[in-house]
C-alpha cells in the first residue's frame, strides 16, 4: 500500500538548530514565565467559558476529516476547546490570493491541535502565526549543500514549510488532503517539526516524558529508519514514503502522519514504532480504529 500517493510532494523543515539562541529567546527569568503562565492561563480560562466554536464550522470540520470523527466525546470537546485557543493566540494569514473563512480556520486549527491533544498548546509557544497559500508554493532562492559541499542554489515548490523560530506556512489544497485516513497530512507533518524543535533541533527526537527512554527511542526510530534506506537503495518501493529518507526529523515528521492517519496500518508495520510515538503523543489512534463505529458518532 502506498503510505500517501500525494505524500510524495516536498516538505520543508529549518534544520539547524541554534541553540544560542533558543537560550537568549527564553530570556525572561523563572518569576516572569511563571507570572505569564498565570496570565495566560486566566485568559485561556475565561476564553473557554464565553466563547465557543460555532456549530456549524465545527460539524463541516468533523464532516470533512475523517480522522478527527474517530476521537470520542470527551477527546473531541478537549480537541474543539484547543482548537478554540489556537486560533485565539495565533495568526492564520491567507496568503497567494486565498480566501480563508472562518470554516477553513477551525479545520486548520483542529487538524493542528491532534497531535497536542494530550500534551497541550504550550508545545507550540515558539511561533505566532499559520500561513495558509491556496497550493504549493515556491520558496525561492534557496541554498543546499549536498554530500560534497557543493552549495545548491535553487527553488522549492513545497506543500508545507516549518520555520525554525517562524511560522508554519501550509497549502490549502494540501490541508483538503490531510486527516482521510490514506496518511498523508501535511498539518500533522509540520506541526510535528515544531514539536521536535522544542529541545533546540530537529532531528527526529523531541523531548520525551519523563516514562519514556532516548535510548529505547533511539534504537526504534534508527533500525526503522535505516530499513527505509536500505529498501530504496534496493530500488524497491517501501511502505513509508521514501521523503522520509531525507534526515530523521522528516522520518520523525512522516512517522507522524502515518500515526494519526493510518495508525492500524502503522501498528501493524512497526509495532514499536506505534508504541513509542502513541507514548509520546499519549494517544491510541489505533484504538480509536478498533473501536465499534456505534461508539465513534455522538
Ligand atoms: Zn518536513
């Protein structure tokens, strides 16, 4: 099967970390993050209790992406209340002439806010806005530096694009295509950039919980990552797409998609590769898959 027919299409990440100045960003001292949390969360709090997503853009959400049908209840009030504070404290910016209304914003959002579902929107502190073109779109100019040092100058047409201390820049055409259950979703897929810049790089190990090993991360993450390379330079056409190949943070990025788009097909394919990111996601989409569909439809 093929993991994701348009999954092909290229993906962007800012890979260099510089550490240096993910320390002086954090400038403010303990005392003032903590005063900003407090803040915050009192803002978020009062959001939450006068405000609400309208029924009608969150129902065409819903009718629209399949994935999000399969949370219950409760994941999916918790879903609609981030949804609400996403697009409270961050920008989602049309670009390239698209027109985006309220019900493309709260799919957006709620494709956005899957994978912190169980880990909160703290995670996406270290940007302030979404940019959304009509469909891929060309970032020009462009260096590269392949495998002999030779500098690459050259354009990249992209369906998404994380920045590093920037914002996630998105197609809607490719938004459309994201969560139907084929694993492609480009939203999963960047967003998933962002959360494994949190420690400083993407490099396809975001900080883990305090239950969870590096080293057992480790091990998965290179033996899965090493197999997709050996089978392209097999010339045989793997399952995950072969885009993967290009570093571990896009491996970790293409992981995530097949996680919350086509997670039974996952689990089976890399059992241990399923258990490591449903305890980092602290989620079990393959569950929600087994799940009677009685029990899926409020
Ligand atoms: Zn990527």
């Amino acid at each position: 099967m093929a993991a994701a027919g348009l999954g092909r299409r290229a993906h962007g990440a800012e890979v260099r970390a510089r550490r240096e100045d993910l320390r002086s960003g954090a400038g403010a001292g303990l005392y003032d993050g903590r005063v900003f949390g407090l803040i915050r969360n009192r803002r978020r709090r009062k959001i939450l209790a006068t405000e609400s997503i309208p029924d009608v853009h969150w129902d065409a959400a819903l009718e629209a992406v399949p994935v999000l049908r399969m949370l219950d209840d409760g994941e999916r009030a918790r879903l609609r209340d981030l949804s609400l504070l996403l697009l409270r404290e961050k920008r989602l910016e049309p670009a390239g002439g698209l027109a985006l209304d309220e019900s493309m914003r709260v799919r957006i959002a709620a494709l956005a806010c899957l994978p912190i579902l169980e880990l909160g929107l703290d995670c996406y502190d270290g940007f302030a806005s979404v940019i959304v073109y009509p469909d891929e779109f060309v970032v020009p100019g462009r260096e590269e530096v392949d495998e002999a040092g030779v500098v690459h100058v050259g354009d990249d047409v992209l369906s998404g694009e994380s920045r590093e201390f920037g914002p996630v820049i998105l197609a809607w055409e490719d938004v459309e295509a994201s969560g139907q259950g084929e694993g492609y979703n480009v939203v999963a897929h960047e967003f998933a950039h962002k959360l494994d810049l949190l420690d400083g790089a993407v490099n396809g190990l975001p900080p883990l919980h305090r239950d969870m090993r590096v080293s057992e991360w480790t091990d998965v993450f290179q033996a899965a990552y090493d197999e997709l390379v050996e089978q392209l330079e097999r010339g045989e056409e793997p399952w995950i797409d072969p885009y993967a190949a290009e570093n571990p943070g896009e491996f970790f990025a293409v992981c995530t998609e097949l996680f919350f788009d086509v997670p039974l097909d996952l689990q089976i394919a890399y059992p241990a590769l399923y258990r490591q990111l449903a305890a980092y996601y602290r989620q079990d989409p393959a569950a929600r898959v087994r799940r009677p569909r009685e029990r899926r439809i409020s």
